[in-house]
C-alpha cells in the first residue's frame, strides 16, 4: 500500500504542478496588457445650419469647418481641427457633427462654401457660430469623450449675392485688418 501511496502523491504532486503552471501561463498571457478602460465617446462639435435664401447654381460644397484659433494669416484658414464636409446643398437645415481629437476650447465655428470647378479661399465664408447679443465669435468648449452640442450657425444665402448679411461683421471682427484687405482685393 505503501508504494501506492507514493506513486498517487507524486501523481497528485505532478498534477499539481502541472495546473500551478498552466495558472501561471494563463496569468501571464491573460493579464499582459492590463485593465483596458472603456474607450470614451465621440469627441466633437454638432449643430445645426440652418440655410435661409435659395441656393445658388455655383455653389459646389459646403462645410463645418472648427479653428482652435482664428486664422492670422492666408495659409492659417488650412490649419482647421476638422471639418464635416458633407452638407447636403439645397437642404433648409443641415445637423453636422465635427470630429475633435484633443478637448480644448475652438475659438472659430464657421460654414464655408466652394465653387464648381475651384478650391476654397478665404472668400469663402458664409457664416459663424455666435451668441445673440455678443460682438464676438462664440468660443466653443471640448472634452474628451463629449459631445458639445447646439452649436447652432444661420447662414443667410444672400451673402453669394453680394447682399450685406447680419452677423457676418461678427464673424469677421476676429480676423486681423491685413487678412480683410486681402480679400477685398480680390472682389
């Protein structure tokens, strides 16, 4: 009985080993990357654009475009954080969402267009997110993993007729005097 006994030990012995290391390397495999967190949410802009005019023949592409910081200079209005290039033209309204990568607070919110057969330029403006009542561009604040929402833009089509619009001198105001020169050269 006695030599029973010492193989069952050293069967249990080996077992014994045998799971102490498959527990090791399951531990090791299993844990090598740690506790992943839960990827946050979508991190960005949304709003609506709401189109008031009819909407010219011209007119190619339209965009949300966000600035951390308002352009200084001509090459500055490429420097955008991003964009939501696909307004639907014709559409009375329009819900964007813009992707942001880092939070921070965006000091520019505007609506561009573009011609057929061109590229944008700084001539392009149609329109700014603003407060009413304020003088200034609304600066809009982003945090990782949210979605700052209602940032709300009216773009007044009459602009691409050459008409005066409310409120543009309002998305203008931030921009510096030689930029604005710049541009009424080209008109």
């Amino acid at each position: 009985m006695r030599g029973n006994s010492k193989a069952r030990s050293r069967s249990n012995a080996g077992e014994c080993a045998l799971c102490i290391g498959v527990s090791l390397w399951l531990l090791v495999v299993g844990c090598d990357h740690g506790l992943e967190a839960t990827p946050p949410g979508p991190t960005g802009i949304s709003g609506r654009v709401t189109f008031i005019g009819i909407w010219p023949d011209e007119v190619e592409q339209v965009a949300v475009a966000v600035y951390r910081e308002v352009p200084q200079q001509l090459e500055d209005f490429f420097a955008l954080t991003g964009a939501d290039t696909e307004v639907e033209l014709g559409a009375e309204n329009y819900d964007y969402f813009v992707p942001i990568e880092a939070d921070g607070v965006y000091q520019w919110v505007v609506v561009a267009w573009r011609r057929k057969d061109s590229f944008w330029d700084f001539s392009s403006l149609l329109g700014c997110h603003y407060l009413p009542g304020e003088e200034l561009p609304g600066q809009v604040a982003v945090r990782r993993g949210q979605v700052t929402r209602d940032i709300d833009i009216v773009v007044d089509l009459g602009i691409l007729q050459g008409e005066k619009i409310p409120g543009m001198d309002i998305c203008e105001r931030v921009l510096p005097a030689e930029l604005l020169a710049v541009r009424d050269q080209g008109d």
